[in-house]
C-alpha cells in the first residue's frame, strides 16, 4: 500500500492515528490474536489485557467501516464476529 505524502504533510500532528489504522490491514486481528494468548496472574495485567482487546476491537470496527476495497471489507467482517 502507498501513502499519498502530500496528505501526510498537510494533516501535520496526528498523523499516525489518522493514518495507521489503514496501514495494515490485518494489525487489528493480528493484536487481538496475540492479547487472546496473554495470561496474567493480577487485577491490573487482567484490567490491562482487557483494555488491550477493547481498542483492537475498537480499531477493527473502525478498519471495517472505513475500508474501501470489497475483499478487505470481506476480511474485516469475518474477523469482527
């Protein structure tokens, strides 16, 4: 995937929240597969783990609703069951 530099150069600060998510397509999965594995032995790793797998569900959700090509779309929606 190519980025458009002259975008990148015009939003300035926030570039990599605006722009990151579609990067890879597959992060998001990717994230909760490896947070999925995790296993913790206190309240805050568990609290942790659970904020972890609320932003890659958040981010996924957001790669779905945002993706142009038909086969990501596919892709996205099969993961975010």
């Amino acid at each position: 995937m190519s980025i458009d530099k002259s975008k990148l150069e015009a939003k300035g600060n926030g570039v990599l929240a605006d722009v990151m998510p579609c990067l890879d397509y597959t992060f998001a999965t990717r994230l909760k597969s490896f947070v999925s594995d995790i296993q913790t032995n206190c309240q805050m790793g568990f609290e942790e783990r659970e904020y972890i797998e609320r932003v890659a569900n958040k981010l996924l959700e957001y790669q779905k609703q945002n993706a142009v090509e038909q086969w990501e779309k596919d892709y996205l929606e099969r993961c975010h069951k």
